[in-house]
C-alpha cells in the first residue's frame, strides 16, 4: 500500500510556514507597544503574570477590583513558566513575546520527536505542526489575541495525546505514567483542555483490559490529586463569578457577522473528521478496536456538531474553537497514517489541501487584524494616566482603539495604580452587576447621583472617557482635570 507522498505538503508547508512567520513577526510590536484596542486577550494576562511576580500566587492583590485573590480563577501553569523570562527581561511585553515564541518551538519540537513514533516523515511532522499551529484559528486566538495560556495547554496536549495513540495498540509500561506530569500541567494550563484531553484517556481505558484500565485511572486520579491545589478552590467559587453566567458554546447559535467563520468551520471540520476516520477505519479493515478507541471523540463531535454542548454542563463551558482543535488533531493524525488508495478521488486530495491552506489564509488576511500599534488615542491615554493617583474607572461605549481592560492591564504593570475593576472572569456577579448599573445610569439613563453613588462604594477617585462621552461627565458636574484630543479625565469631586 502507497502512503500518501511528501511532495503533497510541500505546498501548504511553504503556504503556511511562510504566513506563520509573517504574522509572529507582526506580533513582535508587542516587545515594544503595549496592546490598548479590543482585539486583545494578552493584556490580561501580562497583568496576571506581573500580579504572580508582585502579589504572589493564591494570595490578595490590590490592583483590580479593590482586592481579589490570585490564580483562582486563572489556570497558573504559563504564568510559573514565563516568570524566569520576566526575571530575565524585566518587562512583561517582552517577556510575553519571548514566551509565545518558545512554546512554538517546544511545539515543533513535540511533533518533529512524536511523529518519529509513528513513522511519519520529517515533511509529514512540520506539515502537522502548521496545520495544527499555524491555521486561521490558531492564529487568531494564538498569535493576534495573544492566548498563551491556552496555546501552552495545546503545546502539552500534543505529547499527551501522541503518546495516548502511541499505546492504543501497546501494553502499557512505565513510560505510561509521563502521562501523569503532562495531564496535571494540561489542567494547571487551561480549563478547557482540561476538559476535552480526558476524552482521549476514555477511548484507551475502553480498549485496555482489566489490569490496564486500572493504570489508566491511576493517571487520572493522581494528576486530580496534584492539581486540587487548583482546581478545588476553582470549583469552590467558579459560580458565584460572572464567568459562569457566560456560556461559551453560545456562540455556535451565533448569526452574527463576525461569528461567520468559527461557525462555519464548526459544520466543516467535524464533517471532515467524520470522512477521514471512515476512511482510516476502512484502512483497517474496519477493527472494532480502532472504532471503539475512537468512539468518545465521535460522540463529542456529534454533540458539538449538532450544538447539544450547549446544554451540556462542563462541555458548555469549552471554547468552540477549543473544540475544533481538538479535532484538528485527530483529524491530521489519522490523515497522516492513512494511505493513498482508500481515498477516492485521490487525486484531488492534494487540490484540497491546497484549496484548504489557502482558505486559512485568506481568512486570517479578511478576518483576523494585524498588531494594533496604539494611536494618538492611546497615546493620549497613556499620558493622562500619567495624572491619575488613585483609583480610576474608564467609562464610556466599547471602542476598537482604546479598551477599557487592556487599560485596566497596563495601569498596574507601568504606574502602579488600581482601579475598582479589571477582567470581569474573575469578578463575582454582585460586583459585576454594580458595575453594569453605573454605565447604565451614566449613558443611558442620565442617573448622575445613581452613578454618583456606586462610584463611592467602588471607592472610584477619577473617570477616564473619551470622544462625546466626555460629555456626560460634564453634565453629571464632575471636575475636569485634563483633555488630550479625544481623551479626557475627571475628578469626583
């Protein structure tokens, strides 16, 4: 049987690589500019990482929310791993950076050592890295939202669930229990992998007999046990926070503009996993053993397919595009050991991985914004925060230029100043819904002594607006204390 050639990857390998580096070039503005517009996770989490090297870990933090707690919401496992790079460089943004960069080489480094397992060739392991890393979804929520933590989940996962495949058709020895280090630091990375990487485990425990299903548990049961330090306290409060109201698989009812291409590729992907594993599975003549190890991850994209995750608890909580990486993997797995002749058509196969790449990219280039450098906004921001010396709220509609929490971000890490909010996942919902009732009575209801009123309890000393909203707060009579361009400050008095 003909496996399929190496020459069909080195297209999309060159396609892909060459937009990869194209666009972790573009990120690296961050070692310079501290990201301020809405098209932006990472500021929160340079925050956090400068919070672990101030405040500690599981410990009370004054900068946001007059008080919270460190890392009890906040997987710790990429902060514990970036704070020597923060040492080193002391500056988060390049710390930051640096960071990225390295869990992409750790990446390759887990697929080029891996795939070794498998027999794949040197041009069939890079080609898994790009499409597994340098796809459109990775690249939106890895390089340009700046989602390390999970992307250092995703690096942990790669060896976790190559050595899962690697023992399907092993008894398991010794080596097995690596699984355990790799499983506790995949929970400790990211709430959402952490999730969906049992679903591996489940699938080997219904293959294995009796002796080895209960090494398989044993995996599981001891990494819960190291990582309840976490997770327990997580658990304890994740539902008085405003993050359990928010259910993410929400999305995927979605018909909005900008929700297009994540649901799109949630009808695509699964239907491509569904016909690449039929064709895998007929590779081996249909093994009821391939089937059943396969099966819990069928399950789940039939579930997420048809969007039954919604009401589904625990699965509910999962990023949609979380999903979709994890059927990547799989899906290019099982793509990679199959061989030409099971495919029909076969000679399209390589016009569909070219259609497949160049579609990625384009939908990088359409949808996914390069590195915002701020502007004379942000500038003026940054200058005005320079007048501010004590607790201070930004007010006014979302804007796609200046964001009220990538500003809560960088007021702690370069001025040392608190403010009486921050991310909103790690706020309970009482503190949340204050904070809501005072933008309403400001901009929609005109309720200045309202507003005036849960200010005080907020312990709030300055209000940063910009544009026609500055306005408002001329009108509620607050004392203005400077004005740069658009931007504007008050003192309440």
């Amino acid at each position: 049987m003909k496996k399929i050639p190496d020459s069909w990857f080195y297209l999309p390998i060159l396609i892909l690589g060459i937009y990869f580096i194209i666009r972790l070039v573009d990120q690296s503005q961050l070692m310079l500019h501290f990201p301020l517009d809405y098209t932006n996770d990472i500021s929160s989490y340079m925050a956090q990482l400068f919070f672990l090297d101030k405040c500690g870990f599981h410990t009370f933090c004054p900068y946001w929310y007059n008080g919270f707690i460190t890392f009890q919401f906040t997987p710790p496992a990429w902060f514990f791993f970036t704070l020597p790079l923060l040492k080193i460089f002391g500056d988060v943004k390049i710390a930051t950076y640096v960071s990225m960069v390295l869990i992409f080489l750790l990446g390759l480094v887990a697929f080029l050592a891996m795939g070794k397992l498998f027999e794949f060739s040197i041009t069939k392991r890079i080609a898994f890295f790009l499409f597994f890393f340098g796809n459109a979804i990775a690249i939106g929520n890895f390089i340009r939202l700046g989602d390390v933590h999970q992307l250092f989940g995703w690096m942990l996962f790669v060896p976790f669930a190559f050595g899962i495949l690697y023992y399907k058709n092993r008894k398991l020895n010794k080596n097995f229990y690596w699984g355990v280090p790799l499983l506790s630091l995949i929970i400790l990375s990211h709430q959402t992998i952490a999730v969906l990487a049992p679903f591996c485990l489940l699938g080997l425990f219904f293959v294995k007999r009796n002796g080895e299903r209960i090494q398989i548990v044993l995996v599981g049961i001891i990494s819960l046990i190291l990582t309840s330090f976490w997770w327990i306290p997580y658990i304890k409060g994740f539902g008085e926070t405003i993050g359990s109201q928010h259910v993410l698989t929400e999305s995927l009812r979605s018909l909005a503009v900008s929700d297009l291409p994540q649901n799109l590729a949630s009808i695509f992907i699964p239907l491509v996993f569904w016909i690449i594993f039929y064709h895998y599975w007929r590779l081996y003549d249909k093994n009821q053993k391939e089937f059943i190890f396969f099966l819990p991850i069928i399950i789940l994209s039939i579930l997420f397919f048809f969007r039954f995750v919604i009401f589904i608890p625990l699965l509910k909580f999962v990023y949609p595009d979380s999903y979709l990486y994890f059927f990547i993997f799989f899906t290019v797995f099982m793509f990679l050991k199959s061989e030409i002749q099971i495919f029909p058509l076969k000679k399209l196969i390589f016009l569909a991985l070219i259609f497949v790449t160049t579609i990625s990219i384009m939908i990088n280039i359409f949808y996914t914004p390069k590195f915002m450098v701020p502007d004379e906004a942000g500038e003026n921001l940054i200058k005005i925060l320079g007048d501010v010396d004590d607790k201070f709220l930004v007010i006014g509609n979302k804007s796609s230029v200046l964001y009220a929490e990538a500003i809560y971000s960088y007021a702690p890490i370069y001025l040392n100043l608190s403010t009486p909010e921050g991310w909103s996942f790690l706020v309970d919902k009482e503190y949340s819904n204050l904070s809501h009732i005072i933008r309403n009575d400001f901009l929609q209801n005109g309720k200045c002594d309202d507003a005036r009123d849960g200010l005080s309890v907020m312990q709030t000393k300055y209000l940063i607006s910009y544009d026609s909203q500055c306005g408002i707060l001329e009108v509620c009579g607050f004392e203005k204390r400077k004005e740069m361009g658009n931007v504007c400050l008050y003192y309440i008095n």
